[in-house]
C-alpha cells in the first residue's frame, strides 16, 4: 500500500530513530527532532521503535490512502481531518481506501509526526531512513515530499496491534511558552566574559524564526567573549576558534549576540567557540517550542544530565510496556 501526498505541507520528510556511527565523516545523524513524540505515534499504530514516519513542521500535508490502514498523530497540537471531518490525535485511527488525511491549524511547538502501521517503506541509505536534504541522502530521493509523491507503505507486524488505543495524559509531551533547557558548560565558555556567562545562563533568551533541523537561533540579552589575541588562524571575532568537532546540542554564539543551539542536521565540525552543550534528554524540547518561545539555559553537572538521561529512558520505557 502507499500513501499519495495532495499537498507536502511546509516542510515534510521521513525520518526514524537517526543515523549513527557517520558523524566523524561530517554526515548528521538527523532522525526526529521529538524522539519521544514520534516513537508515540509507533506504539500506537504497532510498529517498532526503528519505523520511519513523516515529520511535519508547521503546516502539514494533505494525503491520500489506496488502501485500509491504520495511522496516528503525535507531536504538536494540531487540528486532524479525515475527509475534512475532526479525528482524534493521540489516538490510533484507521483510514479506508480513498481517504484523505489532512491537517488544519498548529495550537503550539512545530513538529508532528504521523505514523503508520508498517512504517514509510524507503530504502535504508547507511543504516537509516531519515532525509537529510543537504546531503540529498534517505527519506523519499533525498528531499522533502512534494505534491505527486506516492510514498510506500511497509507490512505491518504480523501479530494483533498493541493494547495502546491513545496516549495516557501522564505520557504526553507538553508544549509550554516558557522552557528551561539543560546545558553543561564548555568546551569554550572560559573564553565568555563573566558577564557573558551570566547573561547565558541567567537571562531569558526567545526563540526566533530562524530555526530548523540545522540550529535554532535564540535572542537575548547577548553573552559577550573575552577580547584576547586570537590564534593563527582563527579570525578577528573573538567568538571564532581554529577549529572544533560540534557535538549535537552545541551552542554557538556568534559575535556574542544570538545563541544559535545545534540540532539533529547540524554540521560536525568548524570555527565558531562552544559555550555549551544541551544535554540529550533535552533535546526533543527544540521541537515544542514556536518562535517567540521564552528559554532559561540552566547549568548542570555530569551527574544531573546522566540522571536526566536515565529518566528520559525510564520514560520511553513506559511507552513501549
């Protein structure tokens, strides 16, 4: 079976778990940006944790069914229509031949996903289904979907569909205006003045609209760097370095003004100084938050992001019981 795409929405792609072990060779591992709200969409329809599923930001696609087939909608609060009529979210729905999927307004954040039993069926390009646009690799040829686009559907699980018919209320991810974001400092934040580091993780800093699956870009109060004798080769500003490996969740801040986090496509490696890092149980947030979004970077320990961590486990675990 396959599913027709009328209408791509804004920006709609196919994207798994990610794609890992190719990030040395400057490849992102992509996958969902909200990990916890796509692998939702998987438990309810009964695929595995791996399935691929449409990432949808903003404005979603309008589609096409040719046969039964059972789907669900995570993710951002959005308005769910089957043949223009109102359909749950957060809930298993089945669709005839012939019906149409389609979406009316976002309530909050920018991503949701819509997941269906046996998964969006592309090859596996180095170990994963994701698109990376940038690099032409995964999804549907590389790219974004677009109106015409015949997306293949694979068998569902050769067993009865979980228990799950909707996501409990304690499970569901919230889609708050104020967020705190847990980062740990450095590699470069000495390089911060003290008030640059104060103003980082004191200061309220608003998500702007420049912001994508590459890096969200923050405005605030702005965190200046130390005026020093830069090496050879790192340029004027003193927000440049030679040269540095990017780990997923940096954050750079250029010229001292905007933070500029580092998401799942962000590159792996250049010139701009680290100040910190997002720890990973917080990363899935970028993806519930819409421009004007009030975010607090709190510092923490190793110890606070690895309980984090295990916490964030604990809870994907419960989805999967």
């Amino acid at each position: 079976m396959s599913l027709e795409v009328l209408s791509p929405g804004l920006a709609t792609t196919v994207q798994d778990r990610g794609r890992f072990g190719y990030y040395r060779f400057g490849i992102p591992q992509g996958g969902a940006m909200d990990q916890y709200a796509a692998a939702l969409g998987n438990r309810l329809v009964g695929n595995t944790a791996d399935a691929a599923v449409l990432e949808c930001t903003y404005l979603g696609p309008q589609l096409k069914t040719d046969a039964r087939v059972v789907i669900a909608v995570t993710g951002a609060p959005v308005e769910v229509l089957v043949n223009g009529e109102p359909a749950r979210q957060n809930a298993r729905l089945v669709l005839e031949a012939g019906d149409e999927l389609s979406f009316g307004m976002l309530r909050g954040g920018s991503k949701f996903f819509v997941s269906v039993a046996g998964g969006i069926d592309v090859p596996r390009v180095l170990g994963s289904r994701s698109t990376y646009p940038i690099g032409k690799l995964g999804g549907f040829e590389g790219r974004a979907v677009q109106a015409g686009d015949v997306l293949p559907v694979g068998e569902a699980m050769p067993r009865e569909l979980a228990v799950m018919e909707s996501i409990p209320e304690d499970l569901l991810p919230t889609y708050d205006r104020e967020v705190a974001v847990r980062i740990m400092l450095g590699l470069y934040d000495h390089k911060l003045t003290e008030e640059g580091l104060a103003n980082l993780t004191g200061a309220d800093w608003t998500l702007t609209p420049v912001a994508d699956r590459m890096g969200l870009r923050f405005d605030g109060p702005g965190a200046e760097w130390k005026r020093e004798e830069q090496p050879f080769g790192a340029g004027q500003d003193p927000s440049n370095i030679t040269d540095a490996g990017y780990a997923v969740g940096s954050i750079q801040i250029p010229g001292g003004t905007q933070p500029i986090v580092l998401h799942c496509d962000a590159v792996s490696g250049g010139g701009y100084a680290q100040a910190a890092t997002v720890i990973s149980a917080d990363m899935d947030l970028f993806a519930r938050m819409a421009p004007g979004t009030k975010v607090r970077f709190v510092a923490v320990t190793m110890d606070e992001a690895l309980a984090a961590r295990a916490e964030r486990n604990a809870r994907f675990a419960r989805v999967w019981e």
